[in-house]
C-alpha cells in the first residue's frame, strides 16, 4: 500500500485520525485522508476503561495495524497528560512516523519571527474589523457571494494551519476588501 500523502493534521487537507471521546464514553474513530471524506472506522464502547496513555495508544495502534502502518505519516494527538504519554509508547514502536504537535511548536516558532507575525497581525487586524462592523460584513459577505471570494478566517491558537488560512482568505478577499 502506498503511504497516505500529508501529515496528520486537522486542516482537512491531511491524513490523520480522529478520536473523539464522548461524553457516553464512546470513542469514535474517524479516518481522513488527503483528497477523501472523512470515514467513519468505528466506535468502541470503552464502558468502565480508563483513557489512560496505554489503553489509548493501544487504540491507536490498532488503528494503525488494522489500515497498514507504513500508510501513515504522522500521529496527531493533542497535550493533554494521557496523550504525550500515549505518543511516548508509540514513538518507540513506529519511530518513522513524527508527532504531529511537533509540528504546531515549529509553526509557533516561525510565526514568533517579526516578518511573519507582522504579516498574520495585519491579517488578523483586517478580518476583525469586518467581523466586529455589522454594516462593512454585510456589503463584504454580498460582494464575497456574488464574486465567490471565500469567507474571511481568523486563526486560533490550536489550529497551527488556520494561521496561513487567515492570510489566505485576505489574499483571496483583497480586491473585494480595498475601498473602491
């Protein structure tokens, strides 16, 4: 099989999988990967277990076994205590895959660079605007349907992609955003 292109993240346009507890104690497992739907794997019902890092990195691997490890390029996981310690477990049995989160500390190391938080700043500052204004959101959200520019997006802190997502959408909304 060959390898799922793309790192594990949640911008939709990777490969990862999704673990999602409920508050009835059902784990959902969504597979997503670049260019597909997602694909509802499974649910389990984890009744009186405990998400701790090896019951959970066991259910990761699972997944892994079961789909074909050499198709993932990294694992995804969020910093709660269970999870880095359940990424500690699978480092050791995978270690060609990296951890996605790795990732987001990078990106927060770049964007902390002047040039590139100068330019997310800016963005930012343009997308708040309209999204603060009713008046100047409505005329944009007119002009954004009519021209089909695509809505404007801030970013947030846990999402290291919605960062270039943000600039993105002021790129793509630029002409509809300059006073005319």
């Amino acid at each position: 099989m060959a390898k799922i292109p793309g790192n594990c993240c949640s911008d939709g346009e990777s490969s990862f999988i999704v673990f999602h507890c409920r508050k009835d104690g059902m784990l959902d497992l969504v597979v997503r990967a670049q260019g597909l739907k997602p694909i509802f794997l499974r649910s389990i019902d984890t009744k009186d277990a405990r998400h701790t890092a090896a019951y959970t990195a066991h259910q990761i691997v699972d997944i892994m076994d079961t789909l074909g490890n050499d198709r993932f390029t990294a694992i995804l996981t969020d910093n709660a205590a269970n999870m880095l310690a359940a990424w500690a477990f699978i480092k050791d049995m995978f270690p060609e895959v990296p951890a996605a989160h790795a990732l987001h500390f990078l990106v927060q190391d770049v964007m902390a660079i002047h040039d590139f938080n100068n330019t997310l700043e800016k963005a930012k500052k343009i997308v708040a605007f309209f999204k603060n204004h009713q008046v100047p959101h409505a005329v944009l959200a007119s002009i954004q349907n009519t021209e089909r520019a695509g809505v404007l997006v801030l970013p947030c802190s846990t999402r290291w992609g919605s960062a270039l997502d943000c600039v993105k959408s002021v790129l793509k909304n630029k002409q509809t955003i300059q006073v005319r």
